[in-house]
C-alpha cells in the first residue's frame, strides 16, 4: 500500500483541522503563531532527519510511499512534521478548553522538570555512541531545562496533556514501526538507539515526540506572551 505513510499524515490531521472552525474552539487563531512554530521545529528536525537517513541510522519502506522525495527524506516525512504538530497543539488546546483546571501545581511541574533534565542528560551521556539516544536526549535536555525556567506554565498543562496525545501516538507510531502491518514503514539502525521498544516503537520515538511537540507550544507561548 503506496499510500499508508500519506494516509496516516492526513489522517492525523483531518479531524483536528475540521474542528479547528469551531465556534468555541477558534483554533484557527493560533494558526500564525503554530505555523511559526512548525517552521522553527522543522529547521532542527529536517537537517537532523535527512543526516540520521543519509547514515542508514533510520530509514523507509518504499512498498508505503509515495515516489516523491525531497532532500532525501519522502514527502511523506515532510508532512509529518505539519500534520502531527498541527494534530497535537490542537488537543493540547481543546483539552485545556474544556479541562480548564487540568494542571499540575507549580512545584511539582518544577520537579518533574528538573528529574527529566537530570535523567535525559544522563542518559544522553552515558549513551553518547548511540547517535538516535544522543541526540534526542540531548534535545530534550536542553528544551525541558529552557522551558521549566522560562515557560513553566506550559509544562504545568503539558505534562498531563501529552499523556492523553500518547494514546494516539502509540497508534501512529505504532503502524510506522510494523505494529497491525507486514513490515515497518520506518525502520531504525538498533546499534544507533538503546534498543528498547514499547511494543514495536522505540523508546526514543516518545522523547522525540515530547520534544517535537513542547517546541511548538513553546514557540507559540513566546509569540503570544510577545503580543501582550
């Protein structure tokens, strides 16, 4: 099936751009500071994609692309980086619509910050041969300090909120790396990560998501704190 990858791009992002018109929601307000922030996480991400696929450090399955590829990444990914932000600041914020309450007090976000930047920095370390923990352990060391010292209302919602956008990752991701198909449409280099799957993701794909999200909200909440 030529068009999984694409289908699960447009899929993600179906429902979430609909309901972006609702009366309540107006998520469409945020679409200038979002796209601000998708133009941001894709300038750190493409470069650091298009090095990991030119190093065989991941990779694609073309039996679930299309024949279309842009610096060496299928268009495909490129979507990604679009639909799945898209996708996940539009929970984030309904969410916080109609859960306004739904937030972890001021201290505890501050040490569940600063555990994750103490473990992700160790980790990163300790695993500094393997360049998919590295780097994206490092990247989330440097994101989650920043953002505990700068933003640490966003990451008293966001903690909870990305348990809820967990779900649908493990779905996504899960169909990415093999799980409900024949094979993998993104595949990864096991010498390159800790080899640590949750079901058939790894480890480092849930960090990567962390990441890739909070920069978008993050990027967001400067350019709306800007604003005021």
């Amino acid at each position: 099936m030529d068009s999984l990858y694409l289908l699960l791009d447009l899929g993600s992002l179906s429902i979430p751009f609909i309901f972006s018109f609702h009366p309540k929601l107006k998520f469409y307000t945020y679409w200038k500071s979002l796209f601000v922030g998708i133009l941001f996480s894709m300038l750190i991400f493409i470069p650091w994609d298009v090095f990991f696929t030119i190093k065989g450090i991941w990779g694609f399955n073309s039996t679930y692309l299309l024949d279309l590829k842009i610096f060496h990444l299928p268009i495909e990914e490129w979507l990604f980086f679009i639909c799945i932000p898209y996708a996940c600041v539009f929970t984030h914020y309904a969410l916080l619509y109609y859960f306004p309450n739904l937030k972890l007090s001021k201290n505890i976000t501050k040490i569940i910050g600063h555990t994750l930047t103490l473990s992700f920095l160790i980790i990163s370390i300790y695993n500094y041969d393997k360049w998919y923990t590295f780097i994206n352990f490092s990247l989330a060391t440097i994101l989650i300090f920043i953002v505990t010292n700068k933003a640490p209302k966003l990451l008293q919602s966001y903690f909870l909120t990305f348990l809820v956008m967990f779900i649908p990752f493990l779905i996504v991701n899960g169909v990415l790396t093999g799980s409900f198909i024949e094979n993998e449409v993104v595949w990864y280099n096991n010498a390159e990560n800790l080899n640590i799957r949750i079901f058939t993701i790894p480890i480092e794909d849930s960090i990567y998501a962390f990441t890739l999200i909070l920069l978008n909200l993050f990027v967001i909440s400067l350019k709306q704190n800007s604003k005021k």
